[in-house]
C-alpha cells in the first residue's frame, strides 16, 4: 500500500446547542446555514464511518482500512474492529446537555458495547467566566443526585469548574458532565457513541421528553454513573523550544494522548511516529503538509488522519496544530 495523509468524509450535527463558531471562529468552510454543534473529523462509529475524500483510496471507508490494514494503519501490534480514536469540533453556544458516557465495564455490561468513551475536551475559545460541570459533588450520594437531576438542579450536586483557552479537561468514563454556553472546544476520545443524558429535551431538535422517559434516562444515566470520577484540568501553556515552537502535551492517560503545537511565525517541523496520528489545524492559515513525495495543504479547522506507515511528516506554516495519537 502506498500510503499518504487521509483526508475523510465528516459528519456534521446541527443540535440545539450549536452556534456559528466553527464556521465564524475557527475558519471552517463548506459547513451547512444555520446552528452546527458539532463536526466529526475523524470517526469510526456504527452510522457515521468517515470516508477517504481524495486520491487512490478515495471512496474507502476508514473501518474497512482498519480491518484489512490495522498494523500499516494504526501501528505496529494493532488489533480491533475500529480505529480506537474519536475526534470532533463542538460549538457550546448553549450549554451542553447534563449527560454521562459510560466506562468500559459498563458499556460492555449495560450496553453491549466493546468499549466506554473517556473523552478530553481542548479549550480553543471560551467567554469570560465560562465554565464546565464535571463530576458529583463528594457530598452527594445516588439519592440526592437522582431528585437533583429530575428538578433540574445541576448546581446543587455536581462541580463547576472554571474553563479557559488552552485548557484541557479531562473527563473519564461514569463522570457526568457539561459544558458550556460561549466554549468552543476540540474533543479527543475513546470511539464510541453510547451516552445517557438527564434533560426534559432531545438535544437534536429541542422537542420534550416524556416524563416517564425521561424517569428512565435518569436512572440509566445512575447506573453507569462514577459518584467519586473526577476530570483533570491541564494548563498548555509552556515555553517555546529553540525553534519557537511550543510544544504541549495537553493530556495523556490509557487512550489517547493530545498535543498541541504552536508557533507565531513561519517555521518548518518534522514529526516521526510509530502509530496513527490525528493531524488538526487550528491555526489562522493553511498548513503544509509533507510525506515522503506527497504534498498537501491542510485547510484551516480540517484534519488528516496520518497512517502509522507513513512513519513521519513534515509540516510547514505559521503553526497551531493538534496531534492525537494512541498512547506509546
């Protein structure tokens, strides 16, 4: 296989939540009128199976690279049935709905799923005060936590934690959770779709919630819940290397491991690797990216997905760059 950068097919989702800020802040075009919540840029989940956009692989599903080509793609020693990464861009215009994702035990117990989904959310833009609910409150046993999330009482049991550009939070499996409004985010987690959520509205299209089903959401939503899961907030800001370039390790647990590089002004880098890496600019320009004889620009706010047989690339422009990859 000759490989080269992989540029695939998203999926776009215009819940309630959503704004413009994708569009307007981050410089993505080709995205539909009207409120976009969220934009998937690399994902292998059941329905939304990202696509090869361009060149010889074009019109290949990514499971079906992964299946058939899982060292050359993913790395050396691979095994699954999907990638194991999920990336997206989320627009927390409003706030986002109160809602849990299960761990591994029990996505695989209560949903019949191969995996849970711990997921770190990237501060890109944030207003002032901006803040995120993350994790119950050590005070708060199951029943206070249930009458608390049936009267819509968030405040009272789960932690707000403040949130700003260039943080990155953290958040594991059976942690209930929120963000938002004014939070624009990129989001690296475990591939996986499986959540629970306690609101009275379907945060697809705004329209309620039976009360008795949403009774029944609360109590899924208990049942995979963590009472003593905790995030982790990291600061990225760090110094620059002798390049300009400032290297920052955003987070880095069990599934995936985050970077962020940025630099103010023109400069050329150099990134070896030994398995798939998740290249996403978030700068104010096009990158360019180099593999082997292949070259190609990096749109703003657009991603590649570099196969681990690639082996290194090189990239070039006035940097502010993403890199999710899988640990080691």
């Amino acid at each position: 296989m000759d490989w080269y950068p992989l540029r695939l097919s998203t999926s776009v989702k215009q819940h309630v939540f959503g704004g413009r800020a994708i569009a307007e802040v981050l410089g993505r075009s080709g995205l539909p009128d009207g409120r976009v919540a969220e934009t998937w840029e690399v994902s292998d989940v059941d329905g939304e199976v990202g696509v090869v956009a361009d060149g010889p692989l074009a019109g290949t599903p990514l499971r079906d690279l992964v299946r058939e080509h899982p060292a050359e793609l993913v790395g050396p020693g691979w095994s699954g049935s999907r990638f194991p990464i999920l990336t997206k861009f989320i627009d927390g215009a409003s706030a986002l709905p109160v809602h849990v994702h299960a761990d591994d035990a029990a996505a695989r117990e209560l949903e019949g799923q191969e995996n849970g989904k711990t997921e770190a959310w990237h501060v890109l833009a944030a207003g002032d005060g901006a803040t995120a609910l993350a994790g119950v409150r050590p005070d708060v046993g199951v029943e206070r936590l249930r009458e608390a999330l049936l009267a819509q009482e968030f405040d009272t049991v789960l932690e707000r934690i403040p949130v700003a550009a260039g943080d990155t939070v953290y958040v594991p499996g059976g942690t209930v959770h929120s963000f938002g409004p004014d939070t624009l985010i990129y989001e690296i987690e475990q591939t996986s779709d499986t959540q629970q959520h306690a609101m009275p509205f379907e945060m697809e299209d705004g329209s309620p919630v039976p009360d008795g089903q949403r009774r029944e959401n609360v109590e899924a939503l208990l049942r995979e819940t963590h009472l003593d899961a905790r995030p982790v907030v990291t600061d990225a800001t760090v110094p620059a290397d002798d390049d300009g370039v400032r290297r920052a390790v955003c987070c880095e647990g069990p599934y995936f491991v985050l970077h962020r590089w940025r630099c103010g002004h023109p400069v050329r880098v150099r990134r070896e690797f030994t398995t798939a890496q998740v290249l996403t600019n978030v700068g104010p320009a096009p990158v360019t990216v180099r593999a082997g004889q292949w070259t190609g620009e990096l749109a703003r706010a657009s991603t590649f997905l570099l196969p681990a047989a690639l082996g290194a690339v090189e990239v070039e422009g006035e940097l502010d760059v993403l890199w999710g990859h899988l640990p080691g």
